[in-house]
C-alpha cells in the first residue's frame, strides 16, 4: 500500500509539473510553429502550408516599423549593461566584505529599485533628464534605468559568492609575495569567473528583454521590445511571430554559450586542481 501511494503521488506531482511547464512554454511554442505559416497564412490556427515566407519576409523593408534599428539598439544596449553590471558587481562585492561608513544605507539603496515599481522608476528617470533639460537616449537614460534592474541581481550573486569565498587563497597569495592587484587577477577572478559568467548572463538578458524601464526614459528610438510592443497593434501577418523565434533563439544561444564557459571553466579549474595534487 504504501508503494501504491508514493507511485500515484508521483504521477500526481509529475501531471502538475507537466501542465505548469506546458503553460509556461506553451505560448513560445506557439509562436515558434505559427511563424513557419505558409504565404496566406493568418495570425492564428490553423496553419495554412508549412514555409520559411515570413522569415525571409522579416529582412525586407518592413511597412510597420523600423524593426532591425530597434534589434541594433536592443543588443548594444544588452551589451553595455552586460559590462557594467559585470564590472560594478565585481567591485561592489569585494568592497562590501568589509564594513565601511554608509555601506548598510548605500545597500538599501541599491536593492530598493527592486521593489519599485518598473514604470514608475522609468517615469522618475525620463523626468528627471526633462527637468535637466537633457535628451533621453537608449545609450543614456535607459541605460541608467536598465542598471537600476540588473544592478541588484548581480550584487546579490556576487554577495552569496564572496560569502562562500575562503579568505585562506587570498593570505597565500599574499604570502608568495603578490601585489593587491596580482592576487585579484590571479587569484580571486579565476575562482568566480563561473559566477561572474552568471552576473553577465542576467545583465544581458535582463535589458534585452526590458519593456517597463525603458517605456519612459528611452527617448524617441524604440528598443525591440518597445517595438514589438508597438508592433502588435498593426501587424496582420506572422512576420512578428517569425521576429519573436528569431529573438528567443538569441535568448537561448546567449544561455548556452554562457552555460558552455561555465563548464569550460570548471574542468579547467579541476584539470588544474588535480595536477596541482599530482605536484605537476
């Protein structure tokens, strides 16, 4: 009896876990295979022909927005908020493992852009740059909007990191005679390269795939998840759903190529490690 119990509880569990990752993945994988509509096909089932017309038709000039200007402004801006989340992170962690005057007020303040509603800390940013008579830029006050969001996640990674980290590599390297720096960038980076891999990889798609930060305080230039969002309004045809796949596979390829450094760095720290026991 009680097998026959654990084995209906695990089909229970196991159909529950099914239907919430099909709800999950389920609208993505719509949109995957209504791109692939044939030449007449529609926005919704059923499909009509199978054929790759509107990803061909996605790199024609398009009549309902400026799709591949928003596409280069959406990754440049992923990328420069990729840097310095990275960077920022990176130091603020080392900073923080020692107290210092204002360091719990200067967290606080940090960490507060989390529970901050997005509009209103893209509205407060888009308005400060009006009141200062400043023009609004991707590359500038939705940038800064776009840190207020990836800012915290990477501080919070790199805080559970340096919390782990044995201070015991740092006194050796120390001892061998390295400098401040030396034991920084021989000692101390190699170890939480794999998570920094991480910070990078929330930076990158956190601002790739921002809408309410940027609504505000990106100016007169759509990112392309404002332009889709625009886009939605007068699209008749499956060419945004063909956009929607392209954007997702880049989603995807940016996680795998971070997942693939990230093992690459662990057995290379292991193949290290064990001819390190070797005495090699």
């Amino acid at each position: 009896m009680p097998s026959e119990r654990r084995s209906r509880s695990f089909y229970v569990l196991a159909t529950i876990f099914a239907l919430f990752v099909l709800f999950l993945y389920g609208p993505i994988l719509t949109i995957l295979v209504l791109s692939f509509q044939g030449p007449d096909g529609g926005l919704v089932f059923p499909m009509r022909g199978v054929s790759v017309h509107w990803f061909v038709d996605l790199f024609q000039p398009q009549s309902i927005g400026d799709i591949w200007g928003a596409f280069d402004r959406s990754w440049k801006l992923g990328l420069i908020v990729l840097v310095l989340t990275v960077v920022l992170s990176f130091l603020a962690g080392l900073a923080f493992r020692r107290r210092f005057k204002g360091s719990t007020l200067l967290f606080y303040v940090v960490v507060a852009s989390l529970i901050m509603p997005s509009v209103v800390v893209s509205l407060g940013i888009g308005a400060l740059f009006e009141l200062l008579g400043w023009e609004r830029n991707w590359w500038s006050s939705a940038l800064g909007a776009h840190l207020t969001w990836t800012l915290p996640f990477g501080l919070l990674i790199m805080f559970a990191v340096f919390n782990r980290f044995n201070p015991a590599y740092e006194e050796a390297a120390r001892d061998l005679g390295a400098s401040g720096f030396q034991t920084v960038r021989y000692v101390i980076l190699p170890i939480v390269a794999p998570s920094l891999i991480g910070v990078a990889l929330f930076g990158f798609t956190l601002s790739y795939d921002e809408l309410a930060r940027t609504s505000q305080s990106g100016g007169a230039l759509n990112t392309l998840p404002l332009e889709l969002q625009a886009m939605q309004t007068n699209a008749t045809t499956p060419v945004i759903y063909a956009l929607g796949t392209l954007t997702t596979a880049l989603s995807v390829l940016v996680i795998t190529v971070c997942l693939v450094a990230v093992l690459i760095l662990q057995r290379r720290r292991a193949a290290l490690g064990s001819d390190a026991g070797r005495g090699v």
